[in-house]
C-alpha cells in the first residue's frame, strides 16, 4: 500500500511528502534501506583525537557529504587532557540525544503534528575505576543512562509520552546502546 500525499507538505522542517516516498520506495525494494556509515580517527595527542566523517554507503551506492564533518575528542583537565573537545562518552550522549530528537520529530511530522520545540537533557553514570583498570568489580562504560525531553506542543502528554516511545523504538542510537550491539576490533596492518 502506498502512502500518498497531494502536495508538497513540510511539518517540523520535514518534507513528508518525501519521507513516505522514501517508505513507499523502501517497502518496494528493501536493498536500499541497506546503509553503512563511515569514521575516520586520528590521535594528536594526550587524550586528544580527531574524527573525519565524510563518505558513506546508501541506497546501493557509495556517497558523500556535502563537506568532511571534523569532530575533536578530548578529555577534560581532571582526566589529563586539554577540554579541545567532547570526551568520547560525552559523544555517545551527543548521538543518543540526536538521534531520538530526530526519530521524535519525524514521527511527529509523520503525523501531522506541529513541534514548536524539543529539548533534551541526558545523564550517564559512569565510575572511572572500570576505565582506569582499578576494579575488575566495576563496570568500564555508563552503568544507567537517562534521557528527559520537553516537548513543546498542541498535544496531550499521552501523545508526547507515545513520540518519546516512538523515538526509543525507531532511534538506531538508543537500540545500539540499549541491545548491546556487538564490535568487532582487529588489528588493520
């Protein structure tokens, strides 16, 4: 079954007469929907790094962006580094946000409902004695993340508690942490 829509429509920056062609086309050949997305990391120095990302695989064919994303790593002074950046589970927060307001709003506008703002606020839980190798007891990354949206709209607090569920379900960043999802590390000589 196709979804159709008349003209051109544009709900939360979205054009969702594009989104459900992009369905339709998905649902008539699948292969498409198969992506693989790409970072390039380099270490300068100390705790500080530096991520290119600049060409993936979608829609069976190779791309790229518009322009090379550049994303410095760092970790704060208390854990020796220079605050150049982000530290890296400060990131894995930064996608997770990201990515369920993303999923949040593109559902919405899916179903015609005008956002006027989305907000975020997330916190992780980390014990640095797992990163550091002090206890085998204590666990390397975040034990509990926890994720509050504000949602600013003309609707009921069900509907936004239904676009919050909407965005874990179909957020691949929340499914990524949340499933465990494995990694493979090798050596690339």
């Amino acid at each position: 079954m196709k979804t159709t829509i008349e003209k051109k429509k544009i709900v939360n920056g979205v054009n969702v007469s594009e989104l459900f062609s992009t369905i339709d086309a998905i649902k008539e050949t699948p292969d498409i929907a198969k992506s693989k997305f790409r970072a390039h990391n380099k270490w300068v120095k100390g705790g500080h790094n530096r991520t290119k990302i600049k060409d993936f695989f979608g829609a069976k064919e190779e791309r790229s962006h518009k322009k090379t994303f550049e994303l410095d790593a760092d970790e704060p002074p208390l854990l020796l580094g220079e605050d150049i950046g982000p530290n890296p589970v400060e990131y894995v927060l930064t996608g997770l946000a990201a990515c369920m307001t993303t999923g949040l709003v593109y559902h919405a506008a899916a179903k015609g409902i005008d956002i006027r703002k989305v907000e975020s606020r997330l916190e992780g839980d980390i014990d640095l004695r797992g990163f550091l190798g002090i206890s085998p007891d204590v666990p390397v990354g975040y034990e509990n993340i926890r994720v509050y949206f504000k949602i600013d709209a003309d609707i009921s607090d069900e509907e936004k508690e239904e676009l919050i569920k909407m965005a874990q379900k179909y957020s691949p960043v929340f499914n990524t942490v949340f499933n465990a999802t494995p990694v493979s590390v090798k050596l690339d000589k």
